[in-house]
C-alpha cells in the first residue's frame, strides 16, 4: 500500500508541473497585444517627450527668475546680490509695431513706416541731448509675459537675458532681419525685419520685440534701459491670405469685411449677386439695404449684420464724383463713389434736398436708384467738392439758393403711396469735405 501511494503522489506532481508550464506559456495573440501596446505606448512618449521638456524649461526658467535664492547664489563673490545701478537711458520703440503680424512679412510701425528705436532719458521718457554718438543695438524676441511680475523694466541685464526666446530646435533664427543696428544720435530705423516661426507653441502663445545694448559691443557707459513693445500674437503666413483690412478699400474683396468668411455661405451669396467688392457692398447699403440683408439670409443675426455694415462705412469713399441725368425734365443727381447723393439739379435748378416736397423727393429717389442700377457706365463729372464752399466750411447743397423746383412731367416716376423721404447729412462724408446725403423712409 505504501509503494501504491508513493506511486500516486509522483504522478501528481508531474500533472502539477505540466500545469504550471501550460500557464507560464502565453499565447501567440497575447504577445502580439503586447507588443502593439508597447509600440503604442512608445509612441506616445516620443510625442510628449519635446512637450514636456518646454513646459518644464519655462517653467523652471521663471521660477528661477522669481526665486529670490537663486538670485543670491548667482553671485559668487557675496551672499546678497549688489543692487543695480539705475539706468541713466532707456531705449524706446518710437511708435508700436502694426498688428498684425504674420510670420515672414515685414514688421512695420502703426503708421506703416521702418520701425525706429530712439535712446530716451530714462527718469522722463524725453529724448535725451547728451547721448552717446555710437551704439551697437540688438533686437531680440521675447516672453509676451515678461517680466512676469508685471513690470515693464527690467532690473539687470542678467534679468532681462532670461526674457530671450530662442529658436525651436530644428528651426530658423525667431527674429531675422536687421537685427543688429547701429544707433547714431540717439536713433536707429530698421528696415527689414520678419518673425520665422509663429507663437503658439509658446505657453503665453504671444512673442515681444525688445531692443537692448548688444552685449559685448565695446560700450562701458552709465546702463541703457531696455526696450520692449506691447504683447502679440505672430500668426503662420498662410493666414495673411485670409486677413481682414482695416480700413478696408473699396476695390477689397467683400470677404475682407469682418463677419464674411473667404468662400464661406455669406460670401457666395453676395458672390451671385454681383456684390464681389468692397464698394458694391456699399453700393448696395446705401441705395438698396433691405435687398442686401435679404440676400445674406436669415443666418445674418442683427448683431453680425452690425459688425459689417459699421466696418465697411470705414471705407474712405473718395472725392470722385459721377453724374446721371434723366431725359425728362432735365434732372441730374451727383453721387460719388458709393452711391451717395452730392448735389440735385432740376431742369438746371440747384435744389436743397430740403426744399422739395414729398412728390420731387421720390422722383429723386427714382434718379438714385437709377443712377445705382447704371453705376458702370456712369460718367466721371468734372468738379471740385471743395471749391463750392470759400470759407462757410457748409455743405454743398446748403449754399443752393433756396430755387423752386420745377414741376415734375405729367406721368410719375414713382409708386403711389409712398411713403415720404427725407435727407440726411452725413457727418461722417461731411467732415471730409465730401457732402453727400442719404435718403431714408420715415
């Protein structure tokens, strides 16, 4: 009996062992999910991997700066850093750049001319008198959050040098161009300068151009301030395809109108009905508003239908002037380049607007809204806004002798019951010589 259960027993530990062999053994799908899961996972950390070294480096960088500790240890000669003298000039950017600002095109100032770098005295912002004749100067991009405690100065040069932004890897200088200048005077201009790479891989996601002494040009004078413009956003090129224009020009494509997308549904709307331009949109808002809100739709909500219409009245209409007369009786109405009434002549009569009665005014809007469906072939007139008013600074039509109208022919021009019109001045025309009116229905 004794040799029958040692007999049992070993058979039990082989099953036993055969046992844990088939467990310890995987299959062939499961090693196959294991390896597309480490791939996978691999992947993802090579992706995150240059993420988060950016995200720690900025933020070690500014806690570094904000670290009081670490500004004692920089310096290893004492425990406690030397306080910085105080900068006897400061450089300024004469005017700001002009937004916006797309990767690759010219930086420009607000006024559309070279960007200038001037040398200030650093106590009331003037230009100073007695400046150094010569200094190398060097434009750098920098943090659009620096300095990050708020202020517009910074302390050191060493302060400032933590401001810099360099390049990604892999990629071009950020700030290409006359990047270093001479300053004569108290004043250098730069002509070419362009960014190379857009900010939105930054955490602030905005860039500024900052103007400091070049480092290690030779000048040993009292320390010259830093220079640093407002905050930005820098955009990749292929967006300046698609910039709005402010103000826009009357030869501009519509869709450069805010709240009208290039190729968007307003934009083939308008597109399809001949509204290809600028000026036809204001063509059409002048002398026919209603039909233009109708043919944006119902999706046009009152608030981006007053987005548009107040950006493109910031059109500069222009000083040309078009005539249209009718054969009978002999009237004629002066627009300008927007459809907007200048000066009514009724059989060779200057009218005031305001002096005629509520038949003659509808005839006159029938003259308008002619002259606007025959806008092509209207012919330029030969006359000078400007020169009908010596010294009064009135419009061109207030000066009209109060003339009555002649009568209107015997079959009428217009609808019965129409309501009555009334003229208006625009102001906006009026304060730049250009005198025109609009008509409205009360």
């Amino acid at each position: 009996m004794a040799v029958k259960r040692l007999h049992d027993g070993s058979e039990n530990e082989e099953e036993q062992r055969d046992e844990k062999r088939m467990h310890r053994l995987p299959s062939f799908s499961t090693v196959i999910k294991e390896a597309v899961l480490m791939k996978q996972v691999h992947n993802v950390f090579m992706v995150l991997e240059p993420l988060l070294r950016r995200v720690v480096q900025e933020e070690l960088q500014a806690g570094l700066v904000r670290s009081p500790r670490y500004i004692e240890r920089a310096s290893p000669e004492t425990s406690s850093p030397p306080s910085s003298p105080r900068p006897k000039w400061r450089l300024a950017f004469l005017n700001p750049p002009q937004l916006s600002i797309f990767t690759g095109s010219k930086i420009e100032d607000a006024n559309g001319n070279p960007l200038q770098v001037i040398l200030v005295d650093a106590d009331t912002g003037s230009p100073s008198q007695n400046v150094p004749q010569f200094l190398r100067i060097e434009l750098v991009p920098i943090f659009g959050d620096f300095p990050h405690d708020g202020r517009e100065e910074c302390s050191s040069a060493g302060e400032f040098a933590s401001g810099v932004v360099k390049e990604r890897a892999g990629k071009r200088p950020l700030l290409t161009g006359d990047v270093a200048l001479t300053m004569r005077g108290g004043r250098a201009t730069v002509g070419e300068l362009q960014f190379t790479d857009n900010s939105s891989w930054l955490r602030c996601r905005k860039f500024r151009i900052a103007a400091r002494v070049e480092p290690g040009s030779g000048y040993e004078g009292p320390r010259v301030a830093e220079a640093m413009t407002q905050a930005f956003n820098v955009r990749d090129h292929r967006g300046e395809l698609y910039r709005k224009h402010y103000p826009p020009a009357l030869g501009d494509d519509v869709w450069r109108l805010e709240k009208i997308g290039k190729e968007g549904a307003f934009h083939k709307k308008l597109t399809q009905n001949g509204v290809r331009t600028v000026q036809e949109f204001l063509q059409m808002l002048v002398v026919k508003p209603d039909v233009l809100r109708m043919i944006m739709g119902d999706g046009r909500t009152d608030r981006m239908w007053e987005v548009t219409t107040k950006h493109a009245r910031q059109c500069e209409a222009g000083d040309k002037v078009y005539a249209y007369t009718a054969g009978q009786p002999g009237a004629t109405v002066y627009v300008n380049s927007i459809c907007q009434l200048v000066k009514i002549e009724l059989a060779g009569v200057e009218c005031v607007p305001q002096h005629l009665n509520r038949a003659q005014k509808a005839y006159v809007h029938q003259l308008l809204l002619e002259a606007f469906e025959q806008r092509a072939s209207l012919q330029e007139a030969d006359m000078l806004l400007h020169a009908s008013h010596s010294g009064n600074d009135l419009p061109l039509l207030q000066n009209a002798a109060p003339a009555v109208a002649p009568p209107l022919p015997a079959t009428p021009l217009w609808f019965q019951g129409t309501p009555d019109i009334d003229f208006q001045i625009i102001d906006e025309l009026a304060s730049q010589g250009n005198f025109a009116f609009k008509m409205f229905d009360e």
